[in-house]
C-alpha cells in the first residue's frame, strides 16, 4: 500500500503527460453553452470560465508540470553534482569561490529568485524550466560537495590513486557510484519541489501563457469564481496534492531502501 | 578441592530462530575458582564473546537466548534467576570489560560520574563517600593527577586511559569475577604491558577471578592459570597454562603455535589452517575440525570426539587423545613445514633511497585559519631498501609510520626531503610523469576492505591498474591476466564476478596483494597488512608475501608493529619512535641486541609465549607525546628510563658501527659522524 499508492499514482500522471501527445484533445475549444458548468455527463471535471473541458486541460498541464519537473531536475542535478563534486576533489581556491556562490544562493530565497530571473526572461515554459533550474542546482551542488569531502579520504581512492588513476577517472569511478544513493533520493524530493515551484510561477502568470494550460495557471484563472464553481479549482489543487504527496512518500521509501543497502554493504567489514 | 567460583554446565545459546539458527556456545563447560586466572582462547567467530554475554545473560535481544545448560555461580543458577535478580549480579559479583574503550565509554558524563554510578547502583554510596571512593579506584587504576581527571570526559583521555577507566568502573562494583573481553586489543603493545600489569596487580589485590578472552597466545602465557581452547562453539581442550604451553595435544591448537611467525621459522613457510570455521547453522555428525586438520582420517567425519580426560586434567576433544580409537600409523606421524625457495637472486644495488623526509601538518586556529603551529608527523626520516629485500618499519601507533609510507608514494607530498627510487627524484615529479611511474610502487593498506571500492566486482578492481596504466594488452588478456593474479594469491578465478563484501578478511587482503601485483611492481609498501586478521589467516599472507617475494624479486617497506612479524619477515628493521627513526639496522641485530632504551622496552614489552620463564618487562612510564608538540632534547627523554641531563638540551646524533646505527647519548657519537642540533 505505501509503495502501490504513490507508484500508481505517479505512472498514472507520467502516462497522462505522454498520452496528451496521441489522444485527440481539444483543451481550448469554447463551449459557450457550458461556461462553468459543473461535472457531469460528457465532461467528467466540468467547464470552466471560458467553456472550456477542464478534464482536457487537467492533461495538458500534467504535460507541463511533468515535463518541468524533469528538466528541472535533470537539468540541476547535473550540473549541481557536476560542480559539487569538481569543487569538493579539487578543493583550494575553486572550491572557496563555490562555497561563497552556494552560501549566495542559499541565503537568497529560491522561488524569489525563480520569479526575478522569470520576470527578466519573460514568460514561458523554457524559461520556467531554465530560472527553477539556476535556483535548484545548489541543493545537488551542497549535497555532492559534502558527500565528496567525507569519501575523497577513503582508503578505496588513495588505492586508485596510488594505482595511477587520473582525477577524472577516480570522480567518475571512485566517487560518483558511491554517492549516488543521497542523489536520488535529493532527485526524488526535487520533482515534488518543482512540481509546487512551476504552478506557483505559473499562479503568478510567469510560466504558461494562456491558451496553454497549467496546473498553477488553472488554479489562477479559478480563484475568481471560487464561491460559484469550486470544481475549477479543486481539480487542479487535487492534482498538484497527488502528485506531491505521492512523490513524497515514494521518497521516504526509496531513503528507506536505499540506506538499508548501504548499511549491510558497509557494515559487513 | 574448593567450590568453584562459576561453573558452567553444558552451556548452549542460540541466535535467531528455526532453519538459520546458529549455536555459537554449544554444550560448554568449564569452572574458575576464586583468585584464578582462565583464559578463553581462539580466533574470531568461536564462540568466545557470545559464551561470556551469556553468563552475564546479555546475548543480543530477541534473537539470542541460553537454550541448555546453566551457569552456576557459587553454587546458584543464573540461568534460573529472574531479570530483576539478575541485575544485582551484573556488575556487583561478575563485572565484564570490553575490547573497545572508546566505544564502552558515555562520552556525555565525566568518567568519575560513571564510576559513581556502578557505586550508587551496588552499594548505595552517594554524596562525599562516593566521591572519595572514585578517586580511591581512580587511583587504584593507575590514573595520576586524579581529582583533575575525574571531572574529564572520555575524549580528553587516550585509549590506554579510556581502558584504566574501564577497569576502574568494573572495580567498583567489587566483583567476584571480572570478565575481560581482549582487554588490550586496542592499545599499543607498551600500553598493552601496563594495562596487564595492572589487571595481575589488581588481582592480587582484591582476590578476584578473571575470565581472559583473547587470541594471543602470548597474553594469555604470560597471565593465565588454566587456559581452554574454543573452536566452533566448543571447548577443543583445557588445560593449565604450563602444560598447554609445553605440550598442545589437539591439531587445532597445534596449528596456532605453528602458524604464529618468529625467528626460528624465518626460511620455513608458517603453518596455515586452510578453509574457514563451519557454519553452525547445521547439525555435525563428526568432529568440527575435521575439514581442516591435517590428520584426520575418515572415523573423524562419522563420529564426533568425546572430551576425553588426560592426565593433570588436560582435556582434549580429538580422537588421537582417546585411547579407544586407534588411530591409522600414516596420521600420527609428526608433519615438517615446508621450506621456502632459496632466494633466487641476490640483494640488487639500492631501490628506494630516502633522505631526510619530513612531513608536516600545518595546525589552522580562528576564523582566518592562521597557521598557529606544526604537527611534526615525520620529521627528518633516512632509510634505504635495496632490490628484493625488507625493510620494516616499527612503532607505535601515531609515531609517523604510516605517514612515512604514504609520503615514500607521494600519496601525500613530503614537506622536505628527497626520495630516490631507482635514481629518479620522486618528489619533484608531478601529474602524468607521476602517475606513469606509479606501477613501479603499491602500497597494500591496513583495511582490506575500506581500500577497495565496494560498488566494483573484484575483478574490476585488481583489473584497473592495468587499464590507467595502460598495460597488459587487450581486454580479453587483460581478463587472463586478472585470472592468473587470481590463482597467484590463492583464490579461485570464478570469483572474479563478486563483490568485496562477499569475502572474508583474508581473502580481501589477497585480492589487494593481486590489484598491487598487476601492475607489476617493484617496490612494495605494507601497511600493516595482517593486523586485521586471525593469526592462522595472519600467516598464509606471510606466507605468500614472502612467497611473492622470492618469485618476483619485489621489495618490500613492511609497516608494523607487531615485532615477530618482523622477525619472521624483513631482513633489516627501522624502529620510529614520535616521527624520526631512533634504532635502524638488521633484523638479527636489532632483535636480538637492542641498543635504543625505546627498542628495548619495546621488545620486552611484547608478550611471549615461552611457558613458565619469568621474564623482566620494561615498563614504560606515560605515553606517546603528541607530535604537535614533541618534548625538547630527545623525544624519549621523558619516558625513558635511563634519561641523563644530556638529553633534555639536544637531539641525539647518530652513533653505532656501520650497519646497526643508533640515535642515543648512551652510545658515543661517530667522530666524523654529523651532530644534529635540533
């Protein structure tokens, strides 16, 4: 049940977002006729203000929000662990320089940020994608330096280095496949950071323009009509909860199953 | 004869429950009468540990439990006794100390607050009585300046303190019998000496019996009374220590004092005990042993031994000890070990010539990292290894050995000096010519395992160095290779596809002496590479370091502590003492004719396992000083016992014939030697 849940929950919402490509929608096409008409028969979730099936247009934002989420943390964990761990093994001025940037950015408030750099690249999804991942590569980037200094002095690497291994060789042998583990999990709990990160920018009008649909945008464009048809709401909101709790408990028992591994691979000395 | 003070009946515990239980303690039996020492001897995963957390009836929760036999103390069954009863005997008549000082130690209470526990607990002392009582056995333990130390808390004590705390805190309870679970494991061989010094001391004192638990044959010559041999969950034979000592019967016990290496055995391979102890998960039908003795013949697989009694209550579980089982001709028959190869070539010009090496570690305080001093790890080292010869480096822990292996490799760049090998300047090359040179030197480290990367199959990893050196042909020759390395160090080429993790101790360290050998070194650093393992383990990598040797023509820095390792193995010794070298010369010599008060305390220090003769141990005042800020003069001055004024203005310079060099005034300086003045 904790596993089945969430999974299901989160195959169900990657299938969605690929399904948006093959099956036939029609997400703003106006029904005039149906304007906030609430769910029922034809339209499972309903209209919205516009007429518009919100069933069709809850598709369509899974497409953004999953397509958001991994960019982004594709995107911020490559480049976090990339930094991180050549600033950790490097170490001396370079890694000073790091520290400072990453203390920058963790003292800035994140999504303030995403907003600044959002506003300034105007709105849009690639540009959505390009200000979350600036914000996010410096958990990856924190994680992978700590992880880094606490291995790089582990007699494995001192024996790879004594063999003649280059530096390149040691971090992509030596390092990274032990530091994996706290990655993907950091990774896991990424997509639902994310997920809330994106509806929040697009709440506030930075990301999907309109006709485009997005969760955050659909929450937006329900606010106003609240007391009249709370389904325009509710079915996003339910959306972004699912999909936020889900990937919240599956990372609890990847950390779970994870670091039960390492402890018998390590602990059997 | 007087009651016993513990008698266990029969013994059995058992871990975990219905097909994968194991019986570590099965059927055992022994008694210790008050004031006597027995020890429990064999190596790990006997039995050893589990049978005294059973006495005690601390076997780990839920999955252990006694499930036959009792344990009789004066006269009453522990086995029987509720929980609540059970805690006045903890403590209060039996009183356990434990291999790790660190780790038994609460390192968030001072160390008089964790005495004054036991003495509120057992005897309802509180308040002013308290107090003085903890300083009482504070001192009792050997610990000075006490009512300082008292209020410390275990991190600003040192191992050899930590352990006198231990002993202080099961003192207190003023038990009947103390339980000492390899006291001294952890703890530098001269420390070893005080701290057992102290445990007879304190038993002659108090009158109490102690149950020793250990693997060395020399501790327990020199402090037990009766000694008991385990293997597999079984005692294999008692008996008392003198006659042990001159007459082992059982094989197995016969393989330990073979296989432990000293002088006398140096052209001769060291005995080995082949395969592993049995699992016992499994119902035996034989003896234990039988899968690994060298005489066993086929009644030992159908029938089990019985105990058999011998004469002055020497015990045996073997068939060969019984007189009803005649044993086949072809067994009995004393075995000779095999001796070594001649060595083939020998002694080449100088491989390895070190001079002067110093490494210091700069010490940061504040917020701008100031550099407020130096850790003087190694300070001004000078040694030579000629081609196919031993070097070993001794000392004890944190003198700069190590550091001194890793500088020789560059692993960590020396602070001054010059390291020649084979007449090229290693401490001027850098970045790829480094690296290219690399296969030329290996180092095989303490821990087999923490020096292996535990997410590659084994394979891989004794594969790598080829692959960064770029040597040994193709993949598919490279995998042959691997094989033959493989069956070179005695293991089996299928494993090539496991993980580290799927390997005992030994085997790790043979499968780091393949990934050294692949890239077919010349110079060889060791660093400690057996005092991880089992003595019968210990000796199958002597034999084969020492087999790999002869072969190949390698030369090895072998870095120890252990001296009959050194003994067995290197033909000249270097003695460290806080970061310079104070005895340097060979082997025979040095062993035999120390000249260096250090050397000799070390030496004497070193349990032996001649039975009976009284021996003269130096005994060491203090311990190592810290190499942030060694003492002035001589390093030793303060702990050694033939200190003159001479040696607290200035360092001694070097003295002694050509061969056998020294760094003390008691020995007069070479007229053209050169006067050191730091």
């Amino acid at each position: 049940m904790r596993v089945w849940f969430p999974a299901g929950v989160l195959a169900l919402w990657g299938l969605l977002a690929i399904s948006v490509w093959i099956l036939p929608l029609t997400p703003n096409l106006i029904h005039l006729e149906h304007i906030l008409t609430p769910p029922g028969p034809g339209a499972w979730l309903g209209y919205d203000d516009l007429g518009r099936d919100i069933g069709e247009r809850l598709l369509v934002g899974a497409r953004t929000s999953f397509l958001v989420a991994v960019w982004v943390v594709s995107l911020s964990a490559l480049l976090g662990t990339a930094v991180g761990t050549v600033s950790a093994y490097w170490g001396g001025l370079w890694d000073r320089v790091i520290v400072q940037v990453i203390d920058i950015f963790l003292a800035f408030p994140g999504i303030l940020l995403a907003i600044a750099l959002a506003g300034l690249l105007g709105p849009g999804i690639d540009n959505v994608v390009m200000a979350l991942a600036v914000v996010g590569w410096v958990g990856y980037a924190r994680l992978s330096r700590a992880q880094v200094l606490s291995l790089k002095h582990r007699e494995h690497v001192m024996a790879a280095e004594s063999l003649g291994s280059g530096r390149v060789r040691i971090m992509i042998r030596h390092l990274l496949p032990l530091m994996a583990a706290p990655l993907i999990i950091e990774a896991t709990f990424g997509v639902a950071a994310v997920v809330i990160a994106e509806a929040g920018l697009s709440f506030l009008g930075l990301g999907v323009q309109p006709p485009g649909a997005s969760w955050g945008a659909m929450i937006r464009d329900g606010t106003r009509y609240m007391l009249v048809a709370p389904h325009l709401v509710l079915a996003p909101g339910a959306a972004i909860c699912a999909v936020v709790l889900s990937v919240n408990l599956l990372g609890d028992r990847l950390r779970d199953r994870l670091d039960k591994r390492l402890i018998t691979a390590t602990g059997e000395t | 004869m007087s009651q016993p003070l513990i008698r266990l009946d029969n013994l059995t515990v058992r871990i975990g429950s219905g097909d994968g239980a194991v019986r570590p303690v099965d059927g055992v039996s022994f008694e210790i009468h008050r004031g006597e020492t027995f020890a429990l001897l064999g190596e790990s995963g006997c039995g050893k540990s589990m049978t005294a957390l059973a006495m005690l009836r601390l076997l780990p929760q839920p999955a252990g439990r006694i499930t036959g036999g009792h344990v009789y103390l004066d006269g009453e069954d522990l086995t029987a006794l509720p929980e609540v009863e059970m805690r006045r005997v903890r403590g209060r008549r039996i009183a356990m100390i434990f291999q790790e000082p660190m780790t038994s130690l609460n390192p968030v209470l001072t160390i008089g607050d964790q005495i004054g526990e036991t003495l509120r607990q057992h005897h309802r002392l509180t308040g002013r009585a308290a107090r003085e009582r903890v300083l009482e056995l504070l001192d009792a333990v050997g610990i000075p300046d006490v009512k300082r130390r008292q209020a410390e808390y275990p991190h600003q004590l040192s191992g050899g303190m930590k352990q006198r705390v231990m002993i202080a805190i099961a003192l207190a309870g003023e038990p009947d019998l103390l339980i000492a679970d390899e006291p001294t494991t952890a703890l530098d061989v001269t420390i070893q000496a005080q701290v057992l010094e102290l445990l007879q001391r304190l038993q002659r004192d108090t009158h109490m019996a102690i149950l020793l638990i250990s693997h060395d044959l020399g501790i327990v010559a020199g402090m037990a009374e009766r000694v008991a041999v385990m293997y597999a969950g079984q005692l294999v034979e008692e008996a008392t220590r003198n006659r042990f000592y001159a007459e082992a019967r059982h094989p197995y016990s016969r393989r330990l004092f073979e296989s432990l290496p000293d002088v006398g055995k140096r052209d001769h391979a060291l005995a080995t005990i082949p395969g592993f102890v049995p699992h016992l998960d499994r119902e035996f039908s034989g003896c234990r042993f039988a899968d690994r003795c060298d005489r066993v013949w086929d009644y030992c697989r159908s029938h089990a031994p019985s105990w058999n009694l011998g004469s002055e209550r020497h015990h045996v579980r073997c068939h060969l000890a019984d007189p009803s089982v005649p044993a086949p001709a072809s067994v009995v028959k004393e075995r000779t070990p095999s001796r070594h190869a001649d060595s083939a070539e020998a002694a080449g010009g100088t491989l390895l010539d070190v001079r002067d090496l110093q490494l210091h570690f700069p010490i940061h305080r504040g917020v701008f990292k100031r550099v407020v001093g130096h850790v003087h790890a190694v300070d001004g080292v000078s040694l030579a290894i000629p081609q196919g010869r031993t070097l070993a480096l001794v000392g004890e822990s944190g003198c700069g050995k190590t550091t001194v292996g890793k500088a020789i490799l560059q692993l960590l760049r020396p602070t001054a000096g010059s390291v020649r090998f084979d007449d090229i300047e290693l401490t001027r090359l850098s970045g790829k010519r480094l690296r290219r040179r690399r296969r030329d030197f290996q180092f095989i480290f303490q821990d087999p395992y923490s020096s292996m990367n535990p997410r590659m199959r084994v394979g891989d990893i004794v594969e790598e160095g080829m692959i960064v050196q770029g040597i040994g042909g193709s993949r598919a020759e490279r995998r042959r290779r691997v094989a033959e390395l493989f069956s070179q160090v005695g293991l089996s080429a299928e494993q090539v596809q496991r993980y580290p993790h799927e390997f005992s101790g030994g085997q790790r360290q043979r499968i780091c002496i393949a990934r050294a050998l692949a890239v077919d070194p010349r110079l060889v650093i060791c660093d400690e590479p057996t005092s991880a393992l089992d003595v019968s383990v210990q000796a199958q990598i002597l034999n084969l370091l020492k087999h790999l040797q002869i072969r190949l023509g390698l030369s090895y820095l072998f870095i120890t502590h252990n001296l009959s390792v050194v003994a067995y193995l290197a033909d000249r010794v270097a003695v460290m003492y806080l970061g310079r070298i104070v005895e340097e010369g060979p082997v025979a010599e040095v062993l035999e004719h120390p000249r260096h008060p250090y050397t000799q305390a070390l030496l004497s220090a070193v349990p032996r396992i001649e039975a009976g003769g009284e021996r003269r141990v130096i005994r060491l005042e203090g311990e190592l000083p810290s190499p942030a800020s060694p003492p002035r003069g001589c390093h030793f001055h303060p702990r050694c016992p033939a200190v003159m004024p001479a040696c607290r203005e200035s360092y001694p310079g070097e003295s002694g014939d050509g061969d056998h060099r020294v760094r003390c005034f008691l020995y007069p300086p070479d007229t053209a030697g050169r006067q050191t003045a730091r």
